[in-house]
C-alpha cells in the first residue's frame, strides 16, 4: 500500500514538472513557402515549421506529419493520406510529403508534432492545409476566349485598344459544398464573381514566356456564390502579352504583341454540392463581351477611363447584356498550364502627398515623399467630360516642373474623364508606374492632399527583416534599399519600375540577391523566376541577359550577367536549404556549365579577348564603373566562371551527386591555377596585355581602354576567395591603396559593387569598410540622399548638383528606383550585424559582429530566417561592448564577442565560467562561444 502511494506521489510530481515546463509550441507552419495554400501542382510539396520555447538550448529531435483529405479524417485519424510516424530527426524544414499519391483538386490537412531533445511532445500544431491544383491538361474544360477591340484614337502613335469586358451568368439551386475557380490569362485579368473581385492580386496571372507555360491562379469561392442567379465578370488586359514591353530599341518598330496580338481568358469554375454532384462553368462560346470604360490600358504607357461609358451592375446578375457581343474562341498557346508557384503583386501601403506645388499656371505637381512603384488614386470633382490627365516621374527640374526624359518610350500618363456626379474616385487597372511625383492638369479645382493618393504594390515578399544603427544616414540608406526592392520585385526581379525597360536583368538581381535575401521571404518568388531563367536560356548553353526574354531574335549573354543562373538558386539554397530548388534547376545548371567548360578547354580560364562573341562584345563587364579604363572583361569572366564551379560543386554534392562535385572542384583548382599565372604578378598584381583589345571598338566606352588594377578586380578575388593566402594579402593591399588614392570612395560598377565592404571585411579592414559606408562625399550612398535619393540610383552620378541629370545620358539610361547599387545591404547583416550560416538553412548559425573603424556606437539586426527570427544587436559604451543575440529554437550557434585577450566575457552580469555556457576558443579579437537557442545577453570589454 504504502508503495502505491509512493508511485503516486511520484506520478503527480512527473505531470506538475511537465506542466509548468513550457517545452516547444509549433508557431508557424508552411507548405512550400506559403501558408494554407491553394491549387498547388507539386505532387511532393514541402512542409516547414518554426518553433518558439521560453527555455533555452531546446532542439528538435523527432516529428510527426499527418495528413487527411478532410478536416474530420484527420482529427479522427482515419484514412490518412500520409502518417509519417514519428521521425527520429532534426529537420523542420523542406520535408517532402511522402505519402499517397496526390490527384487534381485534393484537399489536403495537415498538422504536426515534435519532441524535443528530452523525448517531450509537442501539442499539435493547428491545423493547416493546402489544395492540389489542376494536374492535367485533360482537367481543363475551359476554351480560350476573347473579344477584339479597336484603337480609337487613329492620331496616336501608340498602339493602345480599350480593354475587353467578360461575362457569364450562372444558375445554382443546391446546397454548395465548396467553388474553386481557376483562372488565367494570356495578358493581365481581374475577375469578379457577383460583382466582389475575386482576390487582392494585381496584374494577374504575371508574366512568363507564354509559349513554354502560363500559370494559373486558383480562389475560393464557396461563400460568394449566391442560391439563385450568379455572374462571373472579367476584365482584360493587354500586359505583358500584347502590350509594349521593354526599350523600344530592342523591338522596333511596334514593340508590343511580343507573344500575341489580343488578351485571352481561360476560366473554370468547379461546383461541388453537398449531394455529391458537381457543375463546372468554364469560358467558351456562350460568354458575352463589350468595350466598357477603360479606354486603353498599358504597362509603360498607362490607363485611361471614361466614367460616362461605365457600365453599372455589369458584373451582377442584376444586368442585361442582351446588347453585347459574342466572345471568340482564341487560338490560346502551346505553353503548359502550370500552377502559379511564386508570390503575387500585392498593394502593401498608401501614401499621402507631402507638398502640392503649382509651377505653372493649372499644372499641379503631388510630392509623395517617397519613389515608389504603383500607381495613383484620384478623388475629384467637376462637370462632365472634364479631363484629367496624371504624368508620373521621379525627379522635378530646378524650376519644379516634372523631369520624365529618363523614361524614354514610356509614357506613363493615366488619363480620366469625369462623369460629372459629385465626388470621383478611381484607381487604374492593368498598369504601374515608378515615381515620387504626380503631375495633374485639367483640374477645375483647388486640389489638397487628398486629390492624390500613391498606391505602392509590388510582389507581397513579406518584410521579416529589419536594421538600425546609431547613424540616422545608414538607416536611411537600408530604408532606400527597401523601397527599391519593393519597387523592383514585380512578378520578376526588374531593373527599374519607371522607364520602357523593366526587365528581369540577371547580372543587377545575381548583385543584389543575398541582400534580398536578407530582407524578404523570397524562395517561392525565387522559384518562379528561375522557371523564367530556364525559359530563356539559349539552346548552346548560356542564360539570355534578361528573363523573361520577349524577344526571339535577339541573342544576348555576358559574363557575370549570365551566372546569376547559378549564383541566385545557390544564394536561395543556402538560405532556406532547399535542395529541391537545385534538383529542379540542375539540368540546367550543368547545361550552362558544360558550355562554360567547352569554351575555355583551351586555356581553362578566358585570356584577354576571349568574349568577341558576347553581346555586346565582350559583355557589359564592370557596368558603370568610375574607373579611368574598364576592368578587363575578362578577368571579371574568369572570375565568375571559377565561382560558379566551386558553387556547383557545393550543390552537386546537396543533391548526392559527389561524382559531378568532384568533377567541378577539379576543374575550378585547374583554372584558377592558370588564371593566376596568367593575370597576377608576383607582387599579386593583376595585369593584361591591352594591345590584344586594339582601340576597344565593339566594347562599351571600349575607346577609354582596359586595365586589370582596378577595385572590382581584388574585392572580386576576394571575395570569391579564389586566391592562395600570400595572394589574398597581396591582392588586399592593392584594394586598400586604391582606395586610398581614391579618397576611399567606390570606383566599382554593377559587377564588383556587391563584393568591395565584405572583401575589405575578410582581410581585416572592415574599419575602412565602414568608412567607405559611411561617406557622404560623391560618389557615395551617402551622397544621394544628400541630394533627395529615396530609393538607390542606377549610376553614381544619377544626379549631381554641377551636372543635374547629366544632360543626353539622363535620356538614354537614367534610373532612381534601381538596386544594384543597393547591395551593400548585404554587408549591414552579414558583417555589422554579423548574421551568417555554416550550413544551408541557418541551423548553424554564426554571430560574427564586425565593428570596424567604432563609428558606430550600436547595431540591431533582425533576420527572419526559415527556422524563426535570428538577432544581433550590439552597442559600444566607452570600453564596453554589449552583444543581444536571440537564436532559434532547433539551430545553434557560434557567437565571436570582441573582448580583451584576458577578459571573462559575462552572461546577464555573470561571469560565463559560471554559466552553463562553453567558450571554445580565442579567435583573433573575438571569444567564441558556442549556444544553443534562446535570448542572451553579452558584455565584454574591449
């Protein structure tokens, strides 16, 4: 008896302990990057949970996944579609769903459970779910239709029919189970069912090579469906399809129906009743279609809406369309239907206007404060047919009228002609615009701060991330860079939002990618785009320059341009571990890989002139430099190549396959050898033989020369860390006395920006790192915003206050919203903040602050990464330096304290030999410690 007693004592002290001893909690569970996400077509999507404890050090040491095709089979554990059991590991994300094949349409729900390193279970996580798309071609019913519209304005230049408007009314009289619509474009759509838009995406379904794949967008509908009488009513656009797209000089003379001359919808609206019966309405012959308000509606050259041809309730079935036409059947596309994988535009805030000006008589000018990527809202009042008409710019010239020459063919002008009944209020369809200042003429009216409304969208990447530091200039420069990549990830990584260009330029975004990484949730963004990349990749092997590549006669590549096809999926894989990523980009990879290999067989690097073939010739090479002579292309060529085959080993390796990993590594250490005979002298000085480049003709600026001593040439070196360690040494010293005999200002272009502050961070000199950052002198990043920048230039010298806008060249190619440039942010988390990863997928994180020249008196990075926020934040008082660190669960980490050589770093005001914490070893300025997850707080003399 007594020994029962004992048990019982026993047992109740166990479940008390368990009780208040908070373990692990699920908080946030994923399905290929996206939370509870519909019509997928992966039949093994990947699932990824972060997890939150009070406790320290905890870890994960086994899962569980369950999934059911209905909500009630899941929490009655009955007929599952994959039990995983538990799973003795440490992985908690991208795992594969493994278990009973996936059809179209399949409900999926799902929940998860983890032990953590004490076998102590989890509850739980809610219950999430994701929808399986149409998987077919044969699951399509649907035709591609159409209604031709004409350009009505004959005397215009430009090319710009009105939009078509769709529709079709629908009967249900059962009990609905659930409605899915899936739905596409060929051109730009918005669908509306019972007259309440269908989603909150914008420029709809994006943009791809149309005649490889067309994704679609699945909604749904099951609480907008009426008992009774329905209507679907759909708007068209010419997009990216039909409309003008890109610089005029790359498709003369029309410039637009680059992929067809009219837009098309392709609809399915799936019905399920509860009885088990099922009605779809698909697109076809029976819809009916007329011209409606939108005048016209263009990418580059805007939208313009006449409210007195608006058709009310046209999209409810309280309309009658006895008097519109019939649709036509569209002859559609060879491209495959695919579900959409990446992240869609979205609006992600408003903004209000700062100052309204009048530089002239009527016109008015909004100052919005901020460059943006958007569009406007106008709110107005006045008589019938009264015109407004908005331009959009990012500059005003000196006497406060609106600067628009640097957007070339791009029109970028909104039209709207009032209805004349009281207060309008509109927003255009099917465009955007790059600008911080509206111009408005036509107004009857004073105007005031909510005539103009700026709407910002781009592609919704979630903003985890965030920087601050004691230098409000600093902080300035992050926020530029932010809006620029807000401005620029749209639908596809652009170059600027604001001219005719728009493009997906490879080399600015494989620049500026592990700073967007930082700062955005971009793996399904990512993903899609690379799709792209593979889309325009040219048969014999080298990535187009830009992708999508509308154009199919023109044959563009260049060095370092072209390898972003390997450097942004490698920069991707290292962020979030997704090895599926490189599984599906790897035949492609190594396709582009054996080209570079054939190519330099000879001298297993590229010598002086290798790259007559490129276009332009020899590439674009060290684009925008403020060098005297170009860097040699080459040497940049050689370069990159050598990267790209240490990174594809590095990835050949992630997926299993060590024969090409050995196969890679053995190549990259036989051209680097030959490339430092040949470029470096003894004193680690780079050198060509400029007479084998003649007078340069066929080279940009080709007549100004070539040289290999240049800052990109030794940051890029090191950086790539290609160089023996007496080399690096050498190859450190000239960076430095360049810059000093350069004032220690940049002189990098576009293709060694990214490397110069972390080069000089790796050789010890991130003091000079930080001033380089940290001036305001031109060129600088400081510099601009001394001159109004509100986003990054695309050139040092965007603007400057002898030049202005640099005469012919603002023309030509002049851009304020335009990243590149922006990827110093990079150096801000990796080297300030000091947050990097061992491994792929920051489970061994590394805390690394560097605090160079002390300038700064604190720092505060937060990354969101896969696994959950990571933090550094640091600040100097005096001689003492405090360090907060917050680690996730399930990842540990290496933190390097800066401390005096005999100094006992404390935890929280105690000694850490007193802690239950382990300093490993003494590495140069730094004590490092080794801790698992929670929230620390450091201190150490310095």
């Amino acid at each position: 008896m007594n020994k029962k007693i004992v048990l019982l004592f026993l047992l109740t002290l166990v479940f008390s302990c368990k009780k208040t001893n908070e373990g692990i909690s699920i908080k946030k569970v994923t399905v290929n990057y996206f939370e509870n996400p519909l019509g997928i077509d992966d039949p093994h999507p990947s699932i990824s949970w972060s997890m939150v404890s009070k406790e320290r050090n905890k870890k994960q040491s086994a899962y569980q996944i369950k999934v059911a095709s209905s909500e009630k089979a899941l929490e009655d554990d009955n007929n599952l579609l994959w039990d995983s059991g538990k799973l003795n590991s440490h992985q908690n994300s991208q795992i594969r769903y493994a278990g009973s094949k996936l059809n179209s349409r399949q409900h999926c729900y799902f929940k998860v459970k983890v032990w953590d390193e004490n076998d102590s279970a989890s509850e739980w996580s809610d219950t999430n779910f994701w929808t399986m798309g149409l998987l077919n071609q044969t699951d399509w019913k649907a035709k591609w239709i159409g209604f031709k519209t004409d350009d009505k304005n004959k005397k215009d230049t430009l090319h710009l029919p009105p939009a078509p408007y769709l529709r079709k009314s629908f009967s249900v009289n059962k009990t609905i189970q659930n409605a899915t619509l899936y739905v596409t474009a060929l051109g730009v759509f918005e669908i509306a069912l019972n007259g309440k838009k269908i989603g909150q995406d914008l420029l709809t379904p994006g943009w791809t090579n149309y005649n490889k794949r067309i994704y679609y967008r699945t909604y749904d509908v099951s609480n907008t469906i009426n008992q009774g009488e329905n209507t679907l009513g759909a708007i068209i656009g010419d997009g990216w399809y039909a409309g003008y797209v890109g610089p005029k000089v790359l498709s003369k003379p029309r410039n637009r129906e680059l992929y067809g001359s009219h837009p098309a919808l392709l609809s399915q609206l799936e019905i399920q009743y509860e009885d088990g019966t099922k009605k779809i309405i698909v697109s076809d012959e029976s819809w009916k279609a007329k011209e409606g308000p939108i005048v016209y509606a263009d990418l580059l050259m805007g939208t313009g809406y006449n409210a007195n041809l608006e058709l009310p309730n046209w999209n409810t079935s309280n309309y009658d369309d006895q008097n519109w036409d019939n649709v036509y059947i569209h002859e559609g596309t060879k491209g495959v239907l695919q579900a959409y994988p990446g992240n869609s535009i979205q609006i992600y805030d408003e903004i209000k206007p700062i100052e309204i000006t009048e530089p002239t008589k009527g016109t008015y000018v909004f100052n919005m404060g901020q460059n943006f990527a958007g569009h406007a809202r106008l709110q107005v009042q006045g008589n019938k047919n009264d015109t407004i008409i908005m331009r959009f710019g990012e500059r005003l010239y000196d006497d406060g009228k609106l600067m628009t020459e640097n957007l070339r063919f791009a029109r970028a002008t909104d039209t709207y002609i009032l209805k004349g009944e009281g207060v309008e209020i509109w927003e255009p369809k099917f465009t955007y615009h790059g600008f911080q200042y509206v111009e408005v003429t036509g107004l009857k009216n004073k105007p005031d701060h909510n005539t103009i409304t700026g709407i910002s969208f781009g592609s919704s990447i979630p903003m985890e991330s965030s920087f601050t530091s004691s230098d409000t200039i600093l902080n300035k420069m992050f926020e530029n860079v932010i809006w620029t990549q807000r401005s620029n990830f749209m639908e596809v990584p652009t170059d600027s939002p604001q001219r005719d260009e728009r493009l997906g330029w490879l080399g600015d975004v494989q620049i500026f990618s592990k700073s967007a990484l930082y700062n955005a949730n971009l793996g399904a963004f990512n993903k899609k785009w690379f799709a792209d990349v593979r889309d325009a990749q040219y048969d014999f092997g080298p990535y187009s320059v830009f992708a999508p590549q509308p154009y199919p006669k023109l044959e563009w590549f260049s060095p370092g341009w072209m390898e972003a096809g390997v450097m942004v999926p490698y920069n991707t894989y290292k962020f979030y571990g997704d090895t599926k990523i490189v599984e599906d980009h790897y035949e492609s990879m190594t396709r582009f890989m054996d080209y570079h290999i054939e190519k330099s067989k000879n001298d297993k690097f590229y010598p002086e002139d290798s790259w007559a073939e490129a276009k332009p010739k020899g590439g674009f090479g060290d684009w925008l430099s403020m060098t005297d002579k170009h860097l040699a292309h080459d040497i940049m060529a050689s370069m990159y190549y050598q990267y790209a085959l240490k990174i594809m080993a590095e990835m050949s390796a992630a997926i299993g396959n060590q024969e090409k990993a050995d196969y890679y590594q053995s190549t990259y250490k036989t051209s680097v050898a030959a490339f430092i005979k040949h470029y470096l002298n003894e004193n680690g000085k780079f050198q060509i033989d400029e007479t084998i480049y003649g007078d340069g003709k066929g080279y940009f600026e080709g007549e100004k020369g070539f040289t290999g001593h240049t800052q990109s040439a030794y940051a890029t070196a090191i950086y790539f860390d290609i160089l023996p360690e007496a080399l690096k040494i050498k190859a450190g010293e000239h960076l430095v006395n360049l810059l000093e005999e350069n004032d220690n200002l940049p002189s990098s272009g576009i293709l060694g920006i990214r490397q110069l502050l972390p080069a000089l961070s790796k050789i010890g000199r991130s003091d000079l790192a930080y001033k380089i950052l940290l001036k305001k002198e031109y060129p600088s990043w400081g510099f601009q915003i001394a001159n109004g920048a509100t986003t990054i230039w695309e050139r040092w010298n965007s603007y400057t206050p002898e030049k202005g806008f640099n005469g012919e060249m603002n023309a030509k190619m002049n851009s304020f919203n335009h990243y590149a440039f922006g990827a110093f942010s990079q150096f801000l988390f990796s080297d300030m903040a000091g947050i990097n990863t061992k491994d792929a997928g920051f489970n061994k994180i590394i805390i690394r602050p560097k605090l160079g020249d002390k300038s700064l008196t604190n720092v505060h990075g937060e990354y969101g990464s896969i696994n959950g926020k990571i933090v550094s934040s640091w600040s100097i008082n005096d001689n003492t330096f405090s360090l907060d660190v917050e680690i996730p669960v399930n990842t540990t980490a290496k933190v390097f304290v800066p401390a005096k050589k005999d100094y006992t770093i404390k935890e929280s005001s105690t000694p850490i030999t007193g802690k239950k914490l382990k300093i490993l070893e003494r590495d140069g300025i730094y004590q490092v410690l080794d801790i698992g997850s929670g929230s620390y707080s450091f201190k150490s003399e310095i």
